[in-house]
C-alpha cells in the first residue's frame, strides 16, 4: 500500500513543549476521573481536562472555542455537574464490585482494542496534502471567521440546533418538575395519621423548646414535667450539628416551699 | 338415421323425478301415478320405436340423436348424443316395461310408506340414468348413466336409511361400484389416449388399429367396470347386502336391469374383446367363477330375498360367461338377460308378495306351506322357478343351455372348463332355486300364529303374472329362427361357431336335464321329506358355515381392504399432525427459542447495551483496519 | 369502458359507505354489503357478455403509470381463465353475504366491520385475478391477507387466533420467496433492455437454466402454499375450521385458486423451461396431495376439517391438470377451479348452517338429520355428490378432463390419481352415513331446517353445480383458447394418440 | 512535533470516556464519560481543522458544543428524575428496559 505517514509539516517548538507537558497530563487526568471512586474528584479531574483541552485549542488556532471550551464547558456544563451530584449526594461513590459478569476485562480489553485500533488507523492515514495551517484561514481574526461560516453556509444548523437548545430547556423543565404521585395529604389525613401511627403521648404535637433567658431557647431541649430534658424539642438538624447545649445549667432552682 | 324423439324416453321419467323430489310432500298423493304414468310413457316411446325401427332394414335400425356438445377440449370433443339400435332398443323395453310394471306392483307394495312419493321419484330417476347408459353413443355417456343408476340403486337400497345396518349396505354398494367406475374411467383414458375417440362408432372404427396390449387394457378395465356393477367376482360382495332396499328396487335394479349393465357393457365393446383375446377369456373366466360363486351361496342362504340376489349373481355370471365367448355368445347373453329379466324380476316380486303377506318376514325357514294362501303368487314364481332351472320349454332352458353349449365347443380345455363350470352351475341352480320353493310354498307351515299369510291385491299379482307370461314365452320367441340373433347381428358379430363342434346341442341339452333333475331330486330329498326345522341348525360343515357368511367375502374385503385401510387413514392422520404439521410447528418452536435465548442478551441493563455499541464500533474499525490493509 | 378497473371499485365504493354507518345499523350494513355484492356480480356477468371468446390476448386491459421510478404501472387485463375466476370471485360474495347473515355476529368486532373486510377482500380478489403487472399482482396477493386475517382472527370459533396467525405466516413466508424472485426477475429485465414488470414482455427475457429454476421455484412456492400442495397444506384445515362458514367458502372457494391461477399465469409463461424441468416433481406432488388428501379427509372428525381435506384432494386434481401440458388439463384446471369454488361453497355453507344449530361440527355430533332436517340434508348430499365428481354435475367433467389430459401424457400418474375417484366415495358417503343416516341421535330431535334466506342462498350454487355438469360450454369455451394458448406458450401441444402418432409416422 | 499527535490523545482520550461508560454505575460519572468522549472528537475537529486549513471542524466542533449541552441538560434532568423516584444514581437500577 501506500505511505501512509502523515505528511504534516512540524509545529513550533512552543507548541510541542506545550502539548509534550500537557498531553501525557491531560490523559492522566482523564484516566483519573474514569478511575476515582468519588464522584465530585472525577468532576474535578474532568474539569481539568476540559481546560487543557481549551488550551489545546487554543494552541491550534481555535481562539473562539478555546474560550467557548472554559466557558460553557468548564464554567457552566461542570457546574450543571456538580450541582445535581450536590442535589443526589456528594458523597455517593460506586461499589466497585462489578454486578454484570465479565463486563469489566471485557470492557477494558475492547476499549484497549479500539484505541489501539484507532491509533494505528490514524498513523496509517494520509491526506495526501501537507498541514496546510489556518493562518490564511485566520486572516480577519478567529471569531470573524467562524461567524462567516456559521451565518452563511451553516445557518440551517445554526436556527436548528437553537431550536434544539429551547427545546432541551423546555424539556428540562417539564421532567425536573415533581410530578405528585398522590394526592396531597390534607390537614385531616394529617392528624389522623398522627393517632394513628404515632404514640398518643405525640399525639397533641412535640414539645416546644424550652425558653430561657439566659440564652437563646431555640437550641436547648425543653425539661418535661418530670424534670428530664426531652430531644422531641429541638430540630433534629441542630443535634446533627452539635448545636445543643444541656438544659440543666440554665435550669432555676427548685423552690423549697415544703422545707 | 337420425329422431328427434330419442330424448324423450330420457326426460320423460327425469322429469317425474325432479317433479316429485322438488314438489316434496305437496305431491304425495298424486306422485306415484304421475311416475308410472311417465315411466309407461316412456315405454309407449320406447315401443313406437321398436316398431319403426321394425318397419326399416337391417342396416337401417340405429337411429341417433345428437343433443348437443357436451365437451369439447382439443381434440377430446363428446357430444351428449343418443343412439338407438338393435341391442339398446332390447335393454329399453326390457327397462321401461318391466320397470313400469314394477312402479305398479310398488303402488300397492308402498301404499303404507310414508315416504312412497320419494321411492318413485327414486324409481323414475333410475329409469331415466339407466335409458341413459343403454342410449348413450360413447362411453363417456354411458358412464354418466353408469354412475347415474349408481346413485338411484344407493338411494333406494339406503331408502330406510335410519337403520344403521341399511346405510351401511348403500354405502358399500356405492363404493364397490365406484371401484368399477375406476375401471370404466380408466377404460375411456386409455381409448382416448390410444385412439382419440371415446365414442362407440369411433371406438369400433379405430379398434383394428390399435395395439393389442392397449385393448387388452381397455378390455380389463372394461371387465372391471363390469364385474363392480354386475356383482361379478371379486367385486360381488354388495349384491347380498342390497337387498336392503325394498323388494320392488331388488327386482328391478338388482335382478332384472341394472346389475346387467355389465354384460351390456361388454357386449356394447364386443369390437373390443374380440380384439382382445386374453381380456375376453378372462371375462369367460370371472364369469364362470361367478356363476359357480353365486350357486354355492345361494345353497345356503335362508333369507329368500338374499338367496335370489346370489342367483342373480350366479344368473349374471351366466351372461358373463357368455359375452365372454365372443362372437358365437353375445347373443345368448343378451338372450339370457332377456329372460332373466323376466323370471327373475318375478320372482323377486313373488318374493315381495310373500313377505307383504309375512309381515316383511324374510327367512324361508318361517314359512312353508304357503301355496294355499297366496296362489298366485305360488303360480307365478313356479312358473319363474321352472324358468331358471331351465325346463324347457320355458325360457330359462333356451338361453342357458345355449350359453352352456356355446361355452363347450369354445374348444379345447377352456370349452370343456367353462362348460363343465356351466353344467355345474345349473345342476346347483337347480338345488338351490328348489329348496326356495319347497321352503316358502311346499311343505308345513312354520310360521306363528301372528301372521296372517294372504293373497297380494291385484296391483301386485297383476305385474306378476305378466312378468310370468314373458318367463313362459320370451324363450321361445328369442329362439324362434334364431329371431333375437338376427336381429342382433348387425351390432355385435354373430357367427355360431360350429366347426370342431364338441357337443351336440341335442346331448348338452339332456346332459343339462339330467343335472337339473339331479339338483331338484337332491333337494327334495333335503327339504320335503325330512322336516325343516324354524331355525337354522347350527352343527353344520365347515362349508356350510363358509357357504352362509357368503364365502367369506366380506371377511376378505375387511382383513384386505377395510381393516388396512383405515389402519393406513389412523397412520396417515397421525403422521400429518404429528410429522408434516409437526415440521411447521417446530421451526415456529425454534424460531420461539432462538428469540428468547437471544433475549437473554437484553439484560435490561444500560452498561451492557453501551458495551456491545463499543463492540459494535470495533467491529466497524476492524473492518476498516482490514479493508485499508 | 374501464370494466376492470370499476368491478374493483364497485365493492371498495360499498365498503367504505357500510363502514360510515353507525355500528348499531346491522341490518342495514348487511343489506348494503349485499347489494354491493349482488351489483357487482351483475357487473360482472355483463363483462362476461363483452368477452371476446376467441381473442387470447388479455381483454379489457388498461394501463397507467403508478411508480415510474420502477416502471411499476397499474396494469389490468384478462384472457379466459382470468375470466372464469373473476366470475367465480364476483358471484360466491354475495351468496357467501347472504349465506352467512349472521355469521359476523358475536365476533370480536362491529358485524359492519366483517362487511367492510368482506368487500375490500372482494376488491382485492378481483384485483389478483385482473393483474397484468407482476408487482400489481404482487401487491393484491399479500394485501388480500390482511382481511382474511381478520377475518380468521376476529370473527372465527375455537383457537382463531392461532389459525390466523399460522395462515398468515405460511402465506407471508411463501411470499416472502415470490417478493424475492419478482425482484430478481425486475433486475434481469433491467440488464435485459430497461426495467419492467410488465408480464409480457417478461416473458420475452432470456434466463440462464439455474436462474430460472431459483425464479420459478420462488414463485411455485408461493404458490403451492396458496392452493395448498402437499407438504405446504397444513395451515388450510387449521383456517378452516377456526373461520366462519363464509371465510372460508372465499378462502378455499376463491383464495386459494390464486395459487393455481397464478401457476398457470406465472410460472408457465415466465419460465417455461422451468416448468418442464420441474413438471415430475409437482406431478408426484399433485399425486401426493390428491391420495394423501383424501385418505386425511376419511381420516377425519370434524366436518370443517374434512372439507378442507378434499380440498387439497381437488387442488392436487387441479395442480395435476396445469402441468400435465395439454388442453384438456388445462381447461379441465381452470374449470376445475371454478367448479371446486361452487361445490365446496356448498358444502361448506351447508356444514356451517348444521353447525350454527347443532353448536358444534363434530360428526359424531349428528345423526338421522334427513328425518329432521329433510332440505338440508339433501342439499349437503347434493354439494357432497359434487364433490365426489358425480358425473351429471359440474366437478366430474373437470376432473374427468384432468384425468384424460393427464393419461394422454402421464398415465401413471393418470391412474394413480384415478384411485381418487374410489377414495371420494368414502370421504363423502362416510360422514353422509354418520350425520345423515341412521336413526336420530341425542340433541338433534330439535334442530330446524333451512329457512327461506338459507335456501335462496344455497340455490343458485346447486344450480350452477347441475347446470354446468351438463353443459360446460358456456365456460369451457370461453377457457379452451386461453388455455391452448398458455400451453403453447409453455412450449407444448398436446401428444398425438397412439394411432395417430403411428400414422404420423408412417 | 506533528499535529497528527492531537489526535492521537483524541483517540486515547475517547477510548478512555469508553471504558468509563460501560464500567462505571454513576450515572452522572457515566455522563461526564460521555463528555469526555465528546470533547475528544472535538479535538480531534479541531486538529483536522488545521491540517486541512479550513474552518468547517471548528464550526461542526462547535455545533457539537452545543448539543453537548442540550445533552447534559435534559440527561441530567432525566438523573434528577429517576433520583427522585428511586433515591439511587446507579444505572444499573434503571434496568426498566428489559421488559
């Protein structure tokens, strides 16, 4: 067959320092994120391929979409990210025991053979022309440039994937809208839920905290008749926190009428 | 010669019967006269006829009437044409006379049937398929009078088909018949492929040309068609059963017409078999054996109906064996036909009479004695019974003796074969046809005190004693100067063969006596000098007992045909369900199986899905990778 | 006049006015389906009158372009046999309508939707038979599917879905195969001076051997699944016997003659070497059928199943005709067809109607019926003796042609198949004896016998039945000269006798 | 240096977002491998690019982007909603599909 090396001509110096430091990173970046058990770290190591990857760009004369990459990739996709793992929880992480036999070696086995596949496809491809380069191409500026095509010969694609964007917003909305699945509880569903699941002694409502002048009554347990301080009082959110303080030291003194 | 009027004797009776079965029960009271009105004018046609056929020479008689043209394919072209000559014109006036005269016997015989206007629209549809079959000018006509008189005798014989026993007779008339129509059909392929005509006249015409080894086909299917309608050997075993069938249908379809038809049959093909040696000996021989096979059951039959339908079938063989000795025999047969057509139909109606009087008792051991009470009927069936034992000078004696002459100076060992079956034959005939006698009208009586044994109405005797005179005269007048030959000699070739004469027609005659009174004396000896006990005694010979389950032909048909058959139909059906069904069902079975094995591989879960679009793109690359090799 | 073309419309025109009609109308949907039916037999005995007999080019052909990007046109015309099947198809609707007035009722639908089924299908069987375009005819053979299976499936007894769906299957995988072979077929005719689907001038193309043996057996499959030849019959009794009396008189009656019109039509004239190639084979198939047929149908226990057993019988007599190459098999094909039409029709309204009363078609069930039921009794021995090619009514001189255009090439086969005469005998008179005969049984003291629609509607089927035994001409000679000119398409004539030859010879 | 070597980090890259996608159960790990996969073809639009000195890989890069996006957004959506219902994030929870 034929030649099948690239023929390319060489890039700047820079710009092979450039991507002999970043590129080895940037894969090991990417192999991190497939790797981590947390979630939020393969959402960082992501990000910062993403960011090499605009750098890359950039380096190649994608001005604008180096930008965009940081942009709407790194500032607001990554964000979209880790806000719904901040909503599922930050601290799910995967079991790593594999449920579906044999998924795993075969998976790294093909995804192996695809790269190596595709790898030794690119070495064998040519385009029968050297790199031609878009400095011509970049005459007027990047942004310029790209805008000439995307307004003119592009400009289908253009109106309909921003009709896609509407569309996906829309849809956006209408599946994170929680839907009811029963009708919502009325006030008399409500109260005889109470008596009839919880203990009578509940039944009339929890007790309030106790109020006491000496400190802000909201984070101490109120003392039942008995004397004894009761944790039906206060917030369940305040005790996750630590945030109680004992009501006995604020507790006045027994009046000793019968002594 | 060409009539106009050769259809009518067709139509007339058809006409009756699509009247009487479409007018259904608003013609039961008029039904019956309008049949046998019908059927005598057919008769009346059949007569003027005769007589004009009479007025003309001999090469002049046949007339024809072409109807028009029935199928026409290619070079296979049958025109529903009629033809009228010599030997149809006998079969016409012996159907339609004795045929009417049986409508009026039926009138009275029927009177107190419910369903009488049926059985005449069935008697008039029988009588128009069996004009048919003797009118029909090429064997494709004939074969749909053929199965038409088929169809008629299944009709009456299951004419009290709510019992079981009599549906099953129909039914097993109609198959054996059909198996000879087998025959017939096959018989007209292979003219039409050997000859490329079907009709008689081109049949005849062409026959010189034709290759012996396809007459010699034609003329076994032939033989076949006949021996199924005739009841010959070995497709007899029906005529027993048929006596389901009211007596009168017994005397007209089974005794006197259409159970002739295959001697007509052959007789019609004479071109034929005369080309065809070895069909025609083999028709002598089934004829023979019949002959002798219809004498031996009869010896031992006491149901009266069944022991005169095996002499008809003995009688029958008779004609066989006649037309099967070609050209110095065809007319004998056709003689004997004649006759017996007479004698036997009288009898069968002198049988009808007996049991009218019985109360419908058919076996001859309860009656006896019963020549007192109905006279005329004794009077008549002797005179019957004198006919076919063959004392001269009734009729019997003139054709049978002729027939067993004829079959002696066939020459050689066939002639004294067939002859001495012949010989044989009526010195048995003579026994059984005896010990009928002596068992219903001589002897004591042995009926209870139930029965009222009376004389019929006149309706009744009247066809009797008519049927009687022919019996008496019929043989003289055939043999008068050899009148019936003669007559017939322009169809079929006559030609007596007297050279190397083996007996003189003188010493078959006393040989033929001396036997019959031998059987007569044997008879008299076994049934009027001892008493005859009311039962059949139960001790007998192995032979007698072979003898009375008719000779164990249905037990043949049964362990041969019936039993294998449907063994074969069971295997058959259970292969279908089970093989060539089953076939379907299980590719429908794997193609189940190999969807849901491959349904395993949808696990439901997405990562698996993922992983074999992954395996999928390998795929697409390695193809690439390969092809960019 | 466009005749084709407007019989086609006639019933569509029906089927959509009844299915506007509100679904509480019954009566009314009936009465309108039947007079769709009746107008179009009229219709289409009037055509029959402007038949010019003895032209053997295709008559009222119309052509117009349908799909042009594959030179698919809407193309009609008939010869004779075409003809005799149309008539067939436009006069069995409306008796089949009348017959079975109340068949539709307690399906699984509306009973105007088993109207509307019935008249598109009538449509669709006019369309098979009138098609001139392979791809045409195509379409109308796997389109008429869909209303019978419906009409299996939706308004049949017993385990109709099963029936439906294995009918249904059968015919698709047979046309699965006539799908790849047309297309085959269209490629050649490309390669060969410009795609077309026209049959004639398909039938101009030259076919190296093996490809056309792979065409002709795509299309003989199909087709010997549609009429049904053995080993390809088994969906026929399931169908049977799960349809309604009234499907099935057009599924055997009509349906299946498809099949063996399309074995005349296709396969002898698109691929005559073919055929003489494989004429052994699909005689000692038609052989097999006609024996194996009738010893199943004697084997059998339920009237619907037996009928549907001699009607692979008489398809094999059929199948045995067209290829024994020579008129007489021809014609008596064709005739055949049609007269197999009327007598099955007859028997199978006459079964139906005894097992509408009797709640079942068991033959055990019955018994003495001609003491109870006189009428209706008579006129099943009436369709039976048909069946049993009683000379005098019209299935005899088919068969009996069948047979003799048979002998004169194949006698072996002649006179195997003959034993067919002796088996019908049997497979009739049996069932005759046990339901007919004998003495009233349990559960029938009661049942009524036919009723005035009953017997207007059986009639007419009797008559032709007798009528045409008589006198085939009308019929035969309007198929003689399409049949003798499919043959010598076919590349045959008939064999001299062996007279004849010899003096030929000489 | 050669510019075929971006893409060979490309390659390398998307081959990586694979194995994530099919070993990974987090559903939102599973997606951010799918955008890992995405990017890489960017890349690799963006290399060809330049080598053939046109902008149509930059603008199909971008076309890209942005379905990306609408992709994240209604897939995430779709998370939220499956969260909601089944309190889990694991794909392999989800197996609805098999009947």
């Amino acid at each position: 067959m034929m030649n099948l090396a690239i023929e390319v001509s060489k890039t700047s110096t820079p710009e092979s320092v450039l991507f002999w430091i970043l590129g080895p990173a940037c894969v090991l970046a990417a192999l991190g994120m497939v790797l981590a058990k947390k979630a939020v770290h393969s959402a960082i190591l992501l990000a910062s391929v993403m960011i090499i990857l605009a750098i890359f760009y950039i380096a190649q004369d994608a001005l604008f979409l180096g930008i965009v990459q940081v942009v709407v990739y790194t500032g607001a996709v990554m964000m979209l990210f880790l806000f719904i793992l901040m909503l599922v929880g930050v601290d799910t992480s995967d079991s790593l025991t594999e449920t579906i036999p044999f998924l795993r070696p075969i998976a790294i086995l093909s995804a192996l053979g695809f790269g190596g596949l595709l790898i030794t496809l690119i070495g064998r491809a040519t385009l029968g022309h050297p790199m031609v380069g878009l400095t011509e191409v970049n005459i007027e500026g990047n942004v310029p440039a790209l805008s000439q095509l995307l307004f003119s010969k592009y400009v289908w694609a253009f109106e309909v994937v921003s009709a896609l964007l509407v569309t996906a917003a829309l849809g956006a909305m209408v599946l994170a809208h929680n839907h009811r699945l029963v009708a919502r509880p009325t006030q008399r569903d409500l109260s005889i839920a109470r008596f009839r699941t919880g203990s009578l002694a509940t039944a009339a409502g929890l007790p309030n905290p106790g109020v006491y002048a000496l400190h802000n009554a909201v984070d101490v347990p109120a003392l039942l008749p008995d004397g004894t301080p009761s944790d039906a009082s206060i917030s369940a959110m305040l005790v996750a926190r630590g945030d109680v303080l004992e009501s006995l030291p604020f507790q006045l003194p027994a009046k000793g009428g019968d002594e | 010669m060409t009539s106009n009027s050769l259809v009518y004797l067709i139509a007339l009776p058809l006409f009756g019967s699509a009247v009487l079965l479409l007018a259904g029960r608003r013609s039961d009271r008029w039904g019956h006269i309008l049949a046998t009105v019908l059927s005598g004018s057919a008769f009346v046609v059949g007569l003027v006829q005769f007589a004009q056929m009479l007025g003309r020479s001999n090469d002049q008689r046949a007339v024809t009437q072409k109807l028009f043209s029935w199928i026409s394919v290619g070079t296979f072209k049958v025109d529903a044409s009629l033809m009228l000559d010599q030997l149809s014109i006998c079969f016409v006036l012996l159907i339609t006379g004795v045929g009417t005269l049986i409508h009026i016997y039926s009138i009275a015989y029927m009177s107190h049937d419910l369903d009488r206007r049926r059985f005449f629209a069935y008697l008039n549809l029988f009588i128009a398929a069996m004009l048919l079959l003797v009118l029909g000018d090429s064997y494709l006509n004939l074969y749909v009078g053929w199965e038409g008189v088929g169809l008629a005798s299944y009709l009456l014989i299951g004419f009290w088909n709510q019992k079981p026993a009599y549906a099953t007779a129909a039914k097993k008339a109609f198959v054996a018949n059909r198996v000879g129509d087998l025959g017939l059909s096959l018989a007209i392929m292979i003219s039409f492929a050997t000859m490329g005509t079907v009709s008689f006249a081109g049949v005849k015409e062409q026959a010189g040309h034709a290759s012996t080894g396809a007459l010699t086909a034609i003329g076994i299917m032939l033989l076949i068609a006949a021996t199924g309608k005739s009841a010959q050997f070995p497709l007899q075993a029906w005529l027993g059963d048929a006596m389901a069938g009211p007596t009168p249908v017994s005397a007209l379809i089974h005794a006197a017409t259409m159970v002739t038809a295959g001697v007509y049959l052959i007789t019609r093909s004479n071109f034929i078999f005369d080309a065809a040696p070895t069909a025609q000996l083999l028709v002598a021989i089934i004829g023979a054996i019949t002959l002798l096979f219809g004498a031996i059951i009869g010896t031992a039959k006491d149901d009266i109906k069944k022991a005169l339908a095996a002499s008809t079938m003995s009688q029958i063989g008779y004609m066989v064996l006649g037309a099967g000795l070609g050209p110095a025999g065809y007319a004998f047969a056709i003689m004997h036909l004649l006759t017996h057509g007479f004698f036997k139909a009288g009898m069968f109606l002198g049988a009808g009479s007996v049991m009218h009087g019985m109360d419908d008792e058919v076996n001859m051991r309860r009656y006896g004695g019963l020549r007192k009470f109905m006279p005329i009927t004794f009077a008549t069936f002797g005179l019957g019974y004198l006919a076919i034992i063959g004392v001269p000078p009734f009729a019997g004696f003139y054709s049978k003796d002729k027939i067993i002459e004829v079959a002696f100076n066939a020459g050689g060992i066939k002639g004294i074969t067939l002859g001495g079956a012949a010989l044989l034959g009526a010195a048995i005939t003579a026994f059984y046809m005896t010990r009928v006698v002596i068992l219903t009208f001589a002897g004591s009586k042995r009926w209870d005190d139930k029965a009222h044994p009376h004389e019929s109405p006149a309706l009744m005797w009247l066809p009797m004693v008519l049927l009687a005179v022919g019996s008496v005269t019929s043989g003289i007048i055939f043999t008068h100067g050899n009148s019936l030959q003669n007559w017939l000699a322009p169809v079929v070739a006559t030609s007596p063969a007297h050279e190397g004469e083996l007996l003189k027609p003188a010493v078959v005659s006393i040989l033929a006596l001396v036997l019959v009174l031998a059987g007569v004396g044997l008879a008299i000896m076994k049934y009027l000098r001892k008493p005859v006990p009311s039962e059949a005694p139960t001790d007998v010979s192995i032979f007698t007992r072979i003898a009375r389950r008719d000779l164990l032909q249905d037990d043949f048909n049964e362990a041969v045909f019936m039993r294998p058959g449907q063994k074969l139909t069971e295997v058959l059906v259970a292969t279908d369900e089970l093989l060539v069904d089953g076939a379907v069902r299980g590719v429908a079975h794997i193609t189940q199986s190999t969807g849901r094995t491959l349904g395993m591989t949808q696990t439901g879960f997405v990562r698996s899905y993922a992983m074999w679009i992954l395996l999928g793109a390998i795929g697409l690359l390695a193809t690439i990778w390969v092809v960019t090799l | 006049m466009k005749w084709l073309t407007s019989l086609m419309l006639l019933p569509l025109l029906g089927a959509v006015l009844v299915a506007t009609l509100p679904k509480a109308k019954e009566l009314l949907a009936k009465q309108l389906a039947f007079g769709t039916t009746l107008v179009v037999a009229v219709a289409g005995i009037a055509m029959a009158t402007q038949f010019q007999r003895d032209n053997v080019d295709l008559q009222f052909a119309e052509s117009h372009s349908w799909i042009p990007t594959f030179g698919i046109n809407y193309a009609v015309g008939i010869d004779g046999i075409a003809l005799v099947l149309i008539l067939l198809s436009v006069l069995l609707a409306p008796i089949v309508v009348l017959a079975g007035w109340n068949e539709a009722v307690g399906g699984r639908w509306s009973v105007k939707g088993f109207y509307v089924l019935i008249l598109i299908l009538e449509t669709m069987m006019i369309g098979v038979f009138a098609a001139s375009d392979v791809f045409l005819f195509y379409v109308f053979f796997e389109a008429m599917l869909i209303p019978v299976y419906f009409l299996i499936g939706g308004y049949g007894t017993g385990a109709r879905a099963a029936a439906a769906v294995k009918f249904l299957l059968y015919s698709l995988f047979g046309g699965l195969l006539m799908l790849a072979s047309i297309i085959a077929i269209y490629v050649i005719s490309g390669e060969q001076g410009g795609h077309t689907f026209d049959i004639n001038a398909l039938s101009q193309l030259r076919l190296s051997s093996t490809t056309e043996n792979l065409l002709f057996l795509g299309f003989f499959i199909a087709f010997a699944i549609k009429a049904p030849l053995w080993p390809f019959h088994t969906w026929l009794p399931d169908a049977a016997d799960s349809a309604t009396p009234g499907t099935s008189v057009l599924l055997l009656g009509v349906l299946d003659k498809v099949g063996t019109f399309g074995m005349i039509r296709y396969c002898l004239t698109l691929f005559p070497h073919a055929s003489k190639t494989f004429t052994p084979v699909i005689i000692v198939l038609a052989v097999i059928s006609i024996i194996y047929g009738a010893f199943l149908a004697i084997g059998q226990k339920d009237f619907k199943r037996l009928i549907a057993f001699t009607s692979i019988s008489h398809f094999g007599f059929i199948t045995l005709g067209i290829f024994a190459m020579t008129s007489q098999g021809h014609s008596g094909a064709t005739l055949y067809m049609f007269n197999h039409g009327f007598s099955t029709a007859a028997l199978f309204l006459v079964a139906g109607w005894m097992a509408s009363r009797r709640g079942s078609s068991k033959i055990a069930d019955f018994g003495g019926l001609q003491r109870i039921t006189p009428i209706m009794a008579w006129a099943f021995f009436f369709a039976g003796m048909s069946s049993l090619a009683l000379p005098g009514l019209s299935s005899f001189v088919s068969e009996f042609l069948v047979l003799v255009g048979t002998y004169t090439r194949y006698p072996v086969a002649a006179v195997i198949s003959a034993f067919g005469i002796v088996l019908a005998a049997l497979y009739i008179l049996l069932p005759i004896q046990r339901a007919l005969h004998g003495p009233t049984t349990d559960g029938n003291e009661s049942l009524t016998d036919l009723n005035l629609r009953e017997k207007i509607a059986i009639a007419p089927v009797l008559a032709v039945i007798l009528v045409l035994g008589f006198y085939p001409a009308p019929l035969l000679n309007v198929i003689n000269p399409a049949a003798a000119h499919s043959i010598a398409k076919a590349g045959f004539s008939d064999p001299l006798s062996a007279i004849d030859s010899k003096g030929a010879t000489k | 240096m050669n510019a075929a070597n971006y893409l060979y980090v490309s390659a390398l890259l998307f081959s990586i977002g694979a194995i994530g996608v099919v070993v990974r159960r987090n559903a939102i790990v599973v997606f951010m491998c799918i955008e890992l996969m995405l990017n890489a073809s960017n890349l690799a639009f963006v290399t060809f690019a330049r080598i053939n000195g046109n902008l149509d890989g930059q603008v199909i890069a971008f076309f890209t982007m942005v379905v990306a996006a609408c992709e994240v957004v209604v897939g995430l959506a779709i998370i939220v909603t499956i969260y909601r219902s089944r309190r889990s994030a694991s794909v392999d929870d989800a197996s609805l599909l098999k009947r």
